[in-house]
C-alpha cells in the first residue's frame, strides 16, 4: 500500500500530482474514476488497475493505493469531535476509513461497528492524525511530500 | 419554523452566516460539510426535534428541503 500526502491549494491540481507520481511508480499511465456509488479506482489501460481511497482536509490531501480494497481518512488533530460513541477524533478516523474500505457511507450504525484492528493504522502527521484501513496488511509506505512531518 | 431551527444547527456547526442557508442550499457543495460534519448535523437534528433519523434515509440527504422536509414528514 503507498499512501499520498500533498499539501494543496486547489484540490484538483492536487490529485493529479498524485496520480502523476503514482503512474511513474507504476509505469502505467493511471486515471480515476468513480463506481456509481461513488467509491473511486484507478484504471490503466481501460481496466481497473488498483484501489484508491482519497481524503482531504483543511489544505492537506490523502490518497492511498493499494492492490486490495483501501480506506483513508485525515483530519486536524485538534478538531473537537461532539459525538458519543466516538472519543476522540482518532477514533473517528478509524471508522470512517473502515467505511471508505467498504465502500459504504459513513451512518450512526457504523459508529458502533467493530473496526478490525488488524490492516487499520492510526497516526499522527504533523498538525493532522491520519488512519488508514486495508486488507493489504503488507507494509504501508508513506511517501511525504511537501514537508509534512510524520510524528 | 423547521428552516429556522436547522439552519441554526447547520450555522452552528459549520460556523457560517445562518441567513446563508436556504432550501436551495447543498449539503456538500454549497455547505462543504464533510462526513464528521452531516454525522453531527443529524445527531443535533434528532436532539432539537425529537425524532431518529433512518441511517439509509440520512443518506440520501443532498439539500437543506430534503432534511427539512424529512424532519416535516417525522413530526
């Protein structure tokens, strides 16, 4: 799994050094497209070459690649989070990376979902905390770009 | 009534002008309200009018007369 992290001032422009950075490391000319439900791929060649899960927040852009299904999700450390079931915003990553995994939309009932411990990482990323849930359990890789520092 | 009150909640959560916020208005695209914002949204939303809001009818949720109208449908 090789997740992305960019800082950005348009999204748009953002994504595409992503995916331009993956496709040199692929050596494939890669693109994104959406299912109907939304949840994204990557295609290459007219067919589905990996997964993708994509995240941004406050001016910071997450994408994860991996060759099985993928899920990440990143917010500022310090955002307060007013939900019950959820204690802390870490937590709050980790279900909604669960579900961007699953391809589901994130509801109340998934709040009190088990989240597998196993192929879901939680971390601190500067002034962000970010999770990332997978069932590629391979070593993940980070790749920084932009200085953003990894605690 | 319903408006005045939701727009409030969505004003509160968001931290923008309440008057901003009309029936017209897009959850994502006008509001930028991500997953962590609507999920806080809808439990305000039940708190303010008393009522539980269906996960998969949450969903579906795209503009401010949707939930209002949702919220009409419930009382």
């Amino acid at each position: 799994m090789l997740v992305f992290l960019k800082k950005y001032t348009d999204l748009t422009v953002a994504k595409k050094a992503i995916l331009n950075e993956y496709s040199a490391r692929s050596g494939k000319v890669c693109a994104i497209e959406y299912s109907e439900s939304g949840k994204p791929y990557v295609i290459a060649d007219g067919q589905q070459c990996s997964c993708v899960s994509i995240s941004h927040t406050d001016g910071v852009l997450a994408m994860a690649f991996s060759q099985r299904e993928v899920g990440v999700d990143i917010e500022r450390a310090d955002r307060k989070i007013k939900i019950k079931q959820c204690p802390d915003i870490e937590s709050w990553t980790r279900i909604e990376a669960y579900c961007k995994m699953l391809g589901v939309g994130l509801s109340k009932s998934m709040l009190t979902s088990p989240i597998p411990d196993k192929g879901t990482s939680t971390r601190r990323v500067g002034e962000y905390v970010m999770s990332v849930c997978s069932e590629d359990e391979s070593v993940e890789i980070v790749t920084l770009i932009d200085n953003i520092c990894e605690e | 009534m319903v408006l005045e009150k939701l727009s409030k909640i969505v004003s509160d959560q968001l931290g923008m002008e309440q008057s901003k916020i009309t029936m017209q208005t897009s959850l994502k695209e006008d509001l930028l309200a991500d997953s962590l914002d609507i999920v806080e949204i809808i439990m305000a939303i039940e708190e303010q009018f008393d009522i539980q809001v269906d996960d998969d009818d949450a969903l579906a949720f795209k503009t401010i007369a949707d939930v209002v109208n949702y919220i009409e449908s419930k009382s």
